[in-house]
C-alpha cells in the first residue's frame, strides 16, 4: 500500500506545478518558469531521497532557486 501511495504523491507533484504554470498572465518571466519547474523537480527528488516532508519542503526551496537562477541566467547568452 504505501508504493501506491508514493507513486499517487510523485503523480500529483508532477502534474500540479506543470498545469499550475500555464496559469498567469502571459508575461512571466524566464525566472518564473524556471522556478516553477525547478520547485517540481526539487520536491521529486528530495521526497525519492529523503522520504518525508522536510526532505520535500528543502528540495523544493533549493529547486525553485536554482530553476530560478539558472534559467535567469540562460535569458542572457
């Protein structure tokens, strides 16, 4: 029961930040959406490694800085 339960968290994870970004005004910026995308892919990764909600809440705020910073960075080459 609890691989049921894992896999149902990772399901909504990935698809409530994807569908959830699409929502807002047609500006937002290349930080925005690399924040967006990195919060989802951080909080993936840190509940697969460390299993509870710490784990999910400090992968989720390193994601969205580092989604945020490196696609801040990528608008500028």
């Amino acid at each position: 029961m609890k691989t049921r339960g894992t896999i149902l968290f990772l399901c909504l994870f990935i698809s409530i930040p994807v569908l959830l970004s699409g929502c807002g005004p047609h500006g937002t910026t290349y930080a925005q959406r690399g924040a967006v995308h990195g919060a989802a892919a951080g909080a993936i990764t840190g509940q697969i490694i460390g299993r509870d909600t710490k784990s999910t809440l400090i992968g989720a705020g390193a994601g969205a800085l580092g989604g945020a910073l490196l696609n801040d960075g990528l608008r500028y080459r």
